[in-house]
C-alpha cells in the first residue's frame, strides 16, 4: 500500500513539474509574440511611441516569467530563480492593479454633462480617410450636431491638425460637416495645428484666450466616452475646468480602444505637462 501511494505521489509531481514546464514555454511564447507585434507596430503604423515601448516592455517580462519559470528546476540556480520569480509577480500585480483602477477612472468620467451650459464646445479630432472623418470622429460629430442644435448660441471649436493619410485637417473636415448639416459658419473656429490630445489642449486654449480677451471661458470637451477622462485631465493639468460629453463607441472597437488608452493615460500623466 505504501508503494502505491508513493507512486501515486511521484506521478503527481511529475504532473505538477510537467505543468510548470508547459506554463513557462506558455510565457515565453507569448512574451515573444507580443514583443514581435510590438516591432511590427513600431515598424509599420506607429513608429516608437511610448504605447509600443509599453508593450515590448510586457513580452520582455512575460520571457523573464517563463525563463525563471523554468530555471527554478535546476537545483543551483533555484533560490536565485524564486527571488526573480517573486519580484516579477509583484511587478504583473501592480500593473494589473493599476489597469483596472484606470479602466475604472474611464468608465468614471464617461458621465454626460450636456445639460450644463457654457460658452465653448471643443470637438476633438480622431482622424480622417483622405477627406472623410473616421468612424470614431463621425460619432463624435453626431453628438457635436445634436448639443449645437440644442444650443444655438454657444459656439464650437474644432480641433485636429493633419496626419498620415489625411489630406486635410480635421478641423476642416469636422467645420464642413457642420456646416453641411446646418451650423452657421460664423459659430465654428478651427484648431488646425494639433497632433496630439496634448496639443489639442494647449492650442484650444490659446485660442480660448484670444477670442476671449483674456477672460476665462466655459467649455465643454465633445470625445469618445473612452477619451474622456485623458481629454479633461489634460485640460485641468493646463489650467481648464472643462465639462465632459462624451460621444458614443462602437461596440465592436471599443475593447480595443480601451486597452489602447491604458497606455496613453500612463503616458500623460508621466511625460505630458
């Protein structure tokens, strides 16, 4: 009897060592895969942007999980591996902890304030097809129509400067498509030289204060729901007490866009001041 229990204890070891093995090549296949998708991104679209470097940073992490992973079944690079092993799972938990307390911050300040009123709306750009606002831009322009529509006296300012692809601004496309759907030109200023939601705040502002005299002006930020939180942080951080209205997502993109903004939002509140 004692035989057989001793066997059956071997084989469970040697299941539970088995598992450890299969679970670190797990680690380093996808720490690999995400590392690679990282240069393809950088290569391709983004080029080397913070958001790639995050995500490189990810693999490279998830290789050293799987590396000491395995490491620790060689007897004399055990302890060594363990205390590795140990710091790398503080590291994943306090990224994980920190993903979901800005998802919740997201989710947070997706909260309408299209009742209140102010002087300015500040539509912000989310790029073009050639002349045509994207899907994401367009969303956000349908719900520029309906609060402009509402609100016949308050003005808007629309900003977005050219990028990749683009053959004009965005503030020019987003102008004309108001325009085209009734809003007095006289009603639209555009901000033509932004590239980022950084830019898009600081040159809104300077234009705020020119159109204002100097006098502090009302506003409230039109983006996707999922922009919000950055948009307004943002502007607070550059001395705007913005209202937020934010514009509905497609349900099919909008865990993509989350994940991405994760990395924007780190990115602001480390380098964007």
């Amino acid at each position: 009897m004692t035989g057989v229990q001793s066997s059956l204890n071997n084989n469970d070891k040697h299941l539970k060592s088995l598992h450890k093995s299969k679970s670190g090549y797990m680690l380093i296949g996808t720490g690999v895969i995400i590392v690679l998708s990282s240069m393809v991104l950088s290569a391709v679209k983004f080029g080397v942007t913070f958001g790639t470097i995050f995500l490189g940073a990810v693999g490279i992490l998830l290789i050293l999980w799987g590396f000491f992973n395995k490491l620790k079944k060689i007897e004399r690079y055990k302890g060594v591996a363990n205390i590795f092993q140990k710091i790398l799972n503080v590291l994943f938990v306090i990224w994980l902890t920190s993903f979901f307390i800005i998802q919740g911050l997201i989710f947070s300040a997706a909260v309408s304030s299209e009742n209140v009123k102010v002087d300015y709306v500040v539509v912000l750009g989310a790029g073009l097809r050639g002349e045509e606002p994207s899907v994401i831009l367009t969303k956000r322009l349908i719900k520029s129509l309906d609060y402009l529509e509402k609100n016949p006296d308050i003005k808007v300012i629309v900003s977005g400067g050219q990028g990749p692809g683009e053959t004009i601004t965005e503030a020019e496309a987003m102008s004309r498509y108001l325009v085209k759907n009734g809003i007095a030109e006289q009603r639209i200023f555009k901000e033509e030289k932004s590239t980022s939601t950084k830019e898009n705040i600081l040159y809104t502002k300077e234009i705020l204060t020119i159109i204002g005299n100097g006098e502090k002006q009302e506003i409230a930020i039109i983006t996707s729901e999922f922009h919000l939180f950055r948009a307004k942080f943002l502007a607070q951080r550059n001395g705007l007490e913005p209202q937020g209205i934010p514009a509905k997502t497609p349900t099919y993109v909008l865990v993509n866009y989350l994940i991405r903004e994760y990395f924007a939002i780190v990115k602001s509140f480390i380098f964007d001041y």
